[in-house]
C-alpha cells in the first residue's frame, strides 16, 4: 500500500503549479488535507487534495489541470500528516511547486485576484467582498463537498458547480508584465531555485525561475511571499501563448510557449520541455506521430509551427473540420497560425491556443488517484 499511495502522490506533483498561464483554481492546501469527510480516513491526509483535482478535471472536463497551492509552514512538521506525506510538501516546497508562508492570511484570494482564478474553499468570505468583489459573481469560490464517486462543487454565490475565471486584476498585469528577483539566495519563486540548502548550486543562486508566481504586494511594493523581502526588477517578462493538446475529443494538457524556448510536441520528444502524447495515443497514431511531430515558436506575439515529421500535419483554419479546408503541412514546413486555427497531427489529435480548444468527450478525463488503494479511501455514501 505505502508504493502505491507514493505512486498517487507522485502523480498529484503532476498537477501542482505556481505558473500563472497554467494553474486552474488556487486552493489552501492546510484546508483541503483536514476534509475529513470527504473519505472518512485521517484527520489529514494529502491524497484529498488528489481527490480535489481529480473533482475539478471532471467539471472542467479536461486532463491534467493544475491547481495553486498555499502551504501553511507549520504543515512541513505536521504530525497528522505521515513522514512520506511531509517529505513530499518539503519537496514540492523546494522545487517551486507551491508557495510556503508562515503567515498565509488572504494570500489565496490575493492570487485569486491577481490572476482571475476560481478560489476552492469551504471557508466563509462574506466580510471580504469589499475588498474583493468578484467573490460575489457565481462560480468565482466553490466548496467542493462529498458526492457521489468523489468531490463535487457547490458554488458559495449562484449555485451550479462550474468554476469560473474572470480577469487578471490590474496590478496582476502589471505585476505579473515583470520578472523579479528575490535577495534570498537559494529562493525557488524568484531566485536560485532548488531548496537552497547548504548544498545547493552556488552557480544557480542568481538564476531567475523562467515561470514564477505572482508576487505578494505590501504597500503596493512586489514582495517574495515566502521570505518577505521586497523583490528587485529583474527585467520584462517574456510574451506567453497558452496552447493545450486535444486527443479524442478530451483536452489533455495545456503548455505555455515563451518567445525565449521553441517547444517540441509529438509522440516522445527529445530533451526537456517537450510534450509528450505516447500515453494517449492509440497503435495507428503511435505508428503515425513522429517522436517530435512538430515545432512550436512564438515570435512577435505569434505562434508558428514547423512540421519536423516523416509523415507531414495539416492545419484546420479556423478550426474548421470541413476535410476539403484542411491545409496540408508538409515536413520541414512552418506556418503562422491564425486565430482559432488548430493543428492537426493525426485523426483526432489537435493542438492550438487553449482559448480555442474545449472537450466535447463524453468519458472521464485520467484519474490522479486511479493507484490509490480502496483501503486509503471510503467514499461516503449516497
């Protein structure tokens, strides 16, 4: 049992990001691990946030969405969670996968705000809507709550149970139009990445994250969260698209292309920052899609693909499905995508802006908890 639930945290790391093009909803995790009621078992217990993502893929409908996670410090020594549980936050920690404060306050409304994120919460925040409005529009704080087969949502203002995303504030596009540097060395949001122990890269130390959260503004000045101190200009931001891969009708993943890194997607890239699509492809598409299919740049705000396969690509202009419409894209080839045009790799597998991507699959998107145990899990009754 104990691989097992190492095996689910694991896939949960999948989906926890403190990027500001791919995170879904923020969530406060020191809340989520004490949902007791969602599978009757310990007082904390970290596969309930897996449960959680798992609730809000379903409702969005697509693969591998990513949620912001706020850390509480006092939960790295959490005796209520187990050693390997608190392994894994320590690591996360390190890694830049969530933000670790020691005074969290309203920090997960602020991110909230300052990217237009639905807020996971069962907590009560009637008394802050003046300072933030847009808890009272429907769907913006959500209580996911025990239902049948998991967690289902129930929106805190307007019913339903569909997340909703408004825009980022007006401080989060400026801040967020940036990159900064934290004065702590060793800093995973804003500085040398890593954990910054006594062993850490001393070459790293000034090395800037490429992706980084959203800083915390006191008086109006950005600050790290997690160390408090105010954080330095370190220059603009690179220009960001948002493109997400769809396979069957199912949206499986969303990445972010930088004007400063070309990605590679196809059925097993070489090298890092490739996406990889092998584990959802079926044989023929596998024999098909090329290990790096094609090669995805963002130049001046626009997105250009090059086909780099044996068997070529075609482009959907408009997105259009119309067979005579498709554009053929032959190897070597590059194009400029327009608004709304898809790029087809195979039958069925797209990629293109996230905007202009949904899921119109009928079945339920991969599971981060698919290797939990059933004895870690008692899902109440109906």
């Amino acid at each position: 049992m104990r691989f097992e639930i190492s095996k689910v945290l694991d896939a949960i790391e999948g989906r926890v990001c403190t990027d500001p093009s791919l995170a879904r909803a923020v969530v406060d995790l020191a809340e989520v691990i004490r949902w007791q009621n969602l599978d009757g078992g310990r007082p904390a217990s970290l596969l309930r946030l897996g449960m959680v993502i798992d609730a809000l893929s379903r409702q969005i409908g697509e693969d591998s969405v990513p949620v912001y996670a706020i850390v509480h410090r006092a939960l790295l020594s959490d005796a209520d969670l187990t050693s390997n549980e608190r392994m894994v936050v320590r690591r996360w920690a390190d890694d830049g996968l969530v933000e670790v404060l020691d005074q969290p306050g309203d920090r997960m409304l602020e991110v909230a705000d300052l990217l237009g994120l639905p807020v996971l919460t069962r907590a009560r925040l009637d008394g802050l809507v003046g300072r933030y409005p847009w808890i009272g529009q429907a769907g913006r704080v959500l209580a996911p709550v025990p239902g049948a087969g998991g967690p289902v949502f129930i929106a805190h203002v307007g019913g339903g149970q569909d997340p909703a995303t408004g825009s980022r504030s007006p401080a989060g596009v400026k801040v967020l139009s940036r990159k900064w540097r934290c004065p702590e060395p060793g800093c995973a949001l804003f500085g040398g990445g890593g954990s910054g122990g006594a062993f850490a890269d001393l070459a790293a130390v000034d090395r800037v994250p490429a992706e980084q959260p959203p800083p915390t503004l006191r008086t109006g000045a950005p600050t790290c969260p997690r160390h408090g101190a105010r954080l330095s200009d370190a220059g603009p931001r690179p220009r960001t698209a948002v493109l997400a891969v769809r396979i069957g009708g199912l949206v499986r993943k969303r990445f972010a292309l930088t004007e400063t890194e070309p990605v590679a997607v196809g059925r097993a890239p070489d090298g890092p920052g490739g996406v990889t699509l092998g584990q959802w492809l079926n044989d023929e598409a596998r024999r098909w899609i090329s290990r790096s299919h094609i090669r995805l740049e963002l130049r001046v705000g626009e997105v250009v693909v090059t086909d780099t396969s044996t068997n070529g690509s075609g482009v959907r202009p408009g997105g259009s499905m119309a067979e005579h419409e498709r554009l053929a894209l032959a190897p070597q080839q590059s194009r400029v995508l327009a608004e709304g045009d898809l790029i087809e790799l195979y039958p069925g597998v797209q990629v293109g802006r996230a905007d202009d991507m949904s899921s119109d699959a009928k079945y339920t998107p991969n599971s981060v908890m698919a290797e939990a145990p059933t004895m870690a899990m008692r899902l109440p009754r109906q």
